[in-house]
C-alpha cells in the first residue's frame, strides 16, 4: 500500500483511507462483527488512515473503532491513524440542531472524543461543518491550543469554502481538507482545489461513489429503509435516479473495457486527479463490507492513462448528475457551497 503526504504538514497516509460513517449510522442496518472484521481487513492490507465523526450514531463509531483497534494486531494499532470530526449537534431523536464551533465546545468535544476512542491523542481533528456564529480563527485557535498540548497532531478542515480555507491557513498549519469529491461532484475543481494546492493543503475526498450511486451496484427499484439518508437525497429520487443510473452505464462501458468494475474506475479516476491538480488527494472509502472493501482496493491496481481518463470524462462530464448532493436545507450548511 504506497503512503502520500496530507497537504506540506500532514501525517504520510495511506492512498486510501476508511470512512467508517456507515458502520453506524445513516445507511440502514449494519452488521456489528462485519464491520469489526471490515476494519481488520483493511488494516491488515495497509490502510492506515480511519475516518470517523463524534455525531455518527451520537458515539457508536467512535466506540466500534476503539474496538476495532483493541482487538487488532499490535502493529495495525500503532500504524492507525485516527480522523475524527466534531461539532455537529443533534438531539435524542437523531434529529440535526446545527453546529459549534466554540473554543471551549472544541475542547469539550475533544475530551470525550479521546474518552470514546481510547486513545491520548487524535491524528487529525477537524469541525465537520463551519460554525456561521464563530470565526474559523477561533475553532482552529482551539485546535492548535490542543496540538500545543499534545491532544491532537493536525488541524484539519471540513467543507470550507476558498476564503475559509485561507483564513484557518493563516491561523494555523492546515493539513488536509475533507470534502466531497468524485464523478459526480467537481464542484471543488474551480475555486477550492487551487487554493488548496497554493496552500499546501491536502485533501481526503468523501463521496468518492457518490453513496453508492456510481458503484455500478445500484437498481432502479431499490428499496430504502427509513432511516437511510439516501431515502432523502435529491441524486436518488424521482427521475433524478434514472438519469444518473444512465451515466453509470456509460461509465460502465469504460471500466468494462479496461477489465475492471465500476467502482473501481470512479475511485481509480479521484486517485488520478492528485497529479493532475498537483494536491495530494486520499479517496474515503465507505466500505461496510469485506466484500466492498476487496473491490475497493482493487482500485490502487487500476491505471489510468490519457486516453481512459477522456473516455471517462466523455461518459460522465462535469456537472452531468442530477440533483444536489443533499438535500435543500442541508446545502445551506455547506460553506464550501457559498460564494
């Protein structure tokens, strides 16, 4: 498993990281022991950096990763990398009450994030959402408070728009911004991914399958559960799912001419774009599976040169989804979104 640098400050990672979100929340029932095993699996074939949020499951995550790495080999634990998101708040019924981003919320969140993890420090300690109410000056002040004492090794950032960017890059040393980015979702291509090279600052890119939509694994007539956040996603709804599983097709005219799946074309296509925009980029896969977990990483093998990223880009332009990635009311939290 090759190891890239998060931005000029960052921890050497792996080329892929796990984004451990679904093991807990949001996509419908999970199976405890497979995701346990899911970790294993992807600590044993190198994967060192682990994604992860406070609010996923209001703690569960954090405490299946504490597992996870407890009952792990000696060496997968040391190798680990520990991501974690903080300040999203939520209420008993799971319901979002929006964010904070306090110096003190900081450092609480942190506390029982510590607690949760069983860990002395965390890699990578980032605000999942910008606090409209609280300079990004004094979220990131925080977090540098607590590298300063040994809490946390780097500040990350989390759908931050341009000038958010620079702003926290002013404050403090930035290692890597995490944001949604795939075949589907380019819109950080124009403004953000410039000031991120400029910057030094990498990138960990969510979304990489879009949720599982350009998997090349998704029906028409898939059946949700309620309490999947996919049931209420503008790309999975209405005729909006038939004409992205019509880009899918598309794309799968690529990958089946290349011999490989779907899935692993549109993680192989974010992995080219670090090159191509000179900014290391780590893909988060959302893998809850061994199964998925396996054809994940058979994406590192992909290679991809001129003439497949073009037929790429043919099959799904820029901007040829349909649908936002959230829903209405949830976009407004997204600064990176704001101009």
């Amino acid at each position: 498993m090759q190891l890239r640098q998060l931005g000029t400050t960052g921890p050497q990672v792996s080329a892929i990281g796990l984004g451990c979100m679904g093991m807990s929340a949001l996509y419908g029932p999970v199976d405890r022991a497979e995701s346990l095993a899911t970790v294993h699996a992807a600590l044993d074939a190198g994967v060192t950096l682990l994604d992860t949020g406070d609010f996923y499951a209001m703690g569960h995550n954090e405490l299946l990763i504490n597992e996870a790495l407890r009952t792990a080999p000696a060496a997968h634990r040391e190798n680990a990398l520990l991501s974690v998101k903080f300040g999203a708040l939520r209420d008993p019924g799971g319901s979002w009450s929006g964010y904070d981003g306090r110096p003190a919320a900081v450092k609480n969140f942190a506390a029982y994030s510590l607690q949760r993890l069983g860990t002395d420090h965390i890699d990578v300690y980032r605000i999942a959402r910008v606090d409209p109410d609280v300079p990004i000056e004094e979220t990131v002040g925080a977090i540098a408070e607590l590298v300063e004492a040994g809490y946390v090794r780097h500040i990350g950032l989390s759908e931050a728009g341009a000038e958010t960017i620079r702003r926290a890059a002013a404050t403090a040393p930035i290692c890597d911004l995490q944001i949604e980015y795939s075949l589907v979702s380019r819109g950080i291509e124009d403004e953000i991914l410039p000031v991120c090279r400029e910057l030094g600052v990498g990138i960990t890119a969510y979304g990489v399958l879009s949720r599982g939509l350009i998997s090349g694994h998704w029906s028409r007539d898939r059946k949700l559960a309620d309490n999947d956040f996919r049931s209420a996603s503008p790309r999975f709804g209405g005729e909006n799912i038939d004409h992205n599983l019509n880009l899918v097709e598309a794309l799968r005219k690529v990958a089946d001419d290349k011999g490989i799946s779907v899935a692993q074309t549109a993680i192989a296509w974010v992995l080219a774009q670090g090159p191509k925009h000179a900014t290391a980029i780590v893909p988060l896969i959302g893998s809850r599976t061994h199964e998925q977990l396996t054809e994940a990483l058979g994406s590192l093998g992909a290679t991809l040169d001129g003439d497949d990223l073009a037929a790429i880009e043919e099959a799904v332009p820029a901007g040829a989804a349909a649908g936002d990635r959230y829903p209405q009311a949830r976009m407004h939290d997204l600064d990176s979104e704001k101009k």
